[in-house]
C-alpha cells in the first residue's frame, strides 16, 4: 500500500492516523476554506458533508460563530469528530451519514473539504448537497486538484465541470487555489 492510500483508510486505525496527519497540517489546509467561509459573511446553520475528524467544523462553529451540523460516511471519523468537539467545549452535531443519498434539511451553508473525490459519484453528492442548501443560500467546495504530472484529486476541467448541472444557481465562481486545490462557490437563486 503507498503512503497516500494508507492515509486515505478512514475507517477503524485509518481515521486515526487521518486524524493525527491532519492535525499538524491543519493550518495550511483549512486556510482558504475558513477564509472563505468567513468571507461569505453568512450567518444561521452550516452543513459539513464529509468532515471526517471534525477539524474544519470545530473551528467554523467557534470562529464564525454559527451552529454547524456535520457528517461523514466512517462511524470512526465521527467517534473522532465527536471526542473533538466534547473536549473543545464545542457544540457541533456530528453524524454518520452519506452525500450521495442522506437528507439532513435545509442549511443557509453547505460546505465541505477534500472529500468531494472520494464520492463514488460526485455529481449525485453536489445535486444531493444542492437540495439542502436554502433559496439565498451558498454551496462551498474545496478540493484537491490534480495537475498532469502531479496533485491528487479530480482535474480542474472535471471538477469545474461538476458545478454546471446545479439547477437555479445565481452565481457560480470555480477557481484554481494555491497550492495543488480547486474551489467552488454558488449561490442558490432565491
Ligand atoms: C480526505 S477526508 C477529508 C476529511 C475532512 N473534510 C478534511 O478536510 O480533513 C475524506 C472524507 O470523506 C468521507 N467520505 C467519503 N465518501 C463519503 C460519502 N459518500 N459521504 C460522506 N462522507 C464521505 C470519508 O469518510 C473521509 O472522512
């Protein structure tokens, strides 16, 4: 097994070793995603799909101050996300869920991080994603971008491409970020 495929095991030991590798990085990797979550300037309740050992979502509920709900497919990246937030005196509801067929309601941001390439088929979790965001609401995604020779993650053309298909979306902005990812922005038309 190569180095990256063990660190993406995120089931049982895997979420661990996920977790401990994320944790020290975690400034690097979370830096656009909290700069633009917080540049949107949108208040209420925030969705995490994929958020693995709760990182992202401990720090959105304390920095930005709102309520955040999250979920991932791996009960051990939950256990983790859970503890997490226990320990930080956080209050974030983490469940087991999956993108492509869950329905957790309706949230003014639904985001997400370095998961949309795992999705067995990303197109059904974006439209699954989509349906919860609420009219005025904002879908924000940030993902690993793969280049021709290296990066990691879907290519750009691919991961723009994606964002197409949303049906009454107002805005739509997809941009290449420094280094090595791709994000998404699209407001839902009201
Ligand atoms: C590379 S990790 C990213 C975790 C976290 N968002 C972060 O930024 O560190 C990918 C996560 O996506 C989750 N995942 C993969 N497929 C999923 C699905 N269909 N539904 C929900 N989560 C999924 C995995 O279990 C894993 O925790």
């Amino acid at each position: 097994m190569g180095i990256l495929e063990k660190f993406e095991q995120f089931e049982g030991e895997g979420a661990g070793r996920y977790d401990r590798a994320v944790s020290k990085l975690s400034s690097l990797l979370y830096w656009h995603a909290i700069r633009d979550l917080k540049k949107l300037g949108v208040n209420g309740r925030y969705l995490e799909a994929g958020c693995g050992p709760g990182i992202l979502a401990v720090r959105v509920a304390r920095e930005l101050g709102v309520e955040v709900v999250a979920f991932d497919l791996s009960v051990s990246m939950v256990e983790i996300a859970r503890k997490r937030a226990r320990d930080a005196g956080v209050n974030v509801r983490f469940m087991v869920g999956d993108v492509e067929n869950d329905y957790f309601g309706e949230f003014d941001v639904v985001y997400s991080t370095f998961s949309l390439h795992h999705w067995n088929n990303p197109e059904k979790g974006l439209k699954n994603l989509w349906r919860m965001v609420k009219s005025g609401g904002v879908l924000y995604i940030l993902d690993a971008r793969k280049e021709r020779f290296i990066g990691h993650g879907l290519s750009f053309d691919k991961f723009r491409s994606l964002f197409e298909g949303l049906e009454n979306a107002e805005k739509i902005e997809v941009r290449k970020r420094f280094p090595l990812m791709a994000s998404a922005v699209a407001v839902k038309g009201v």
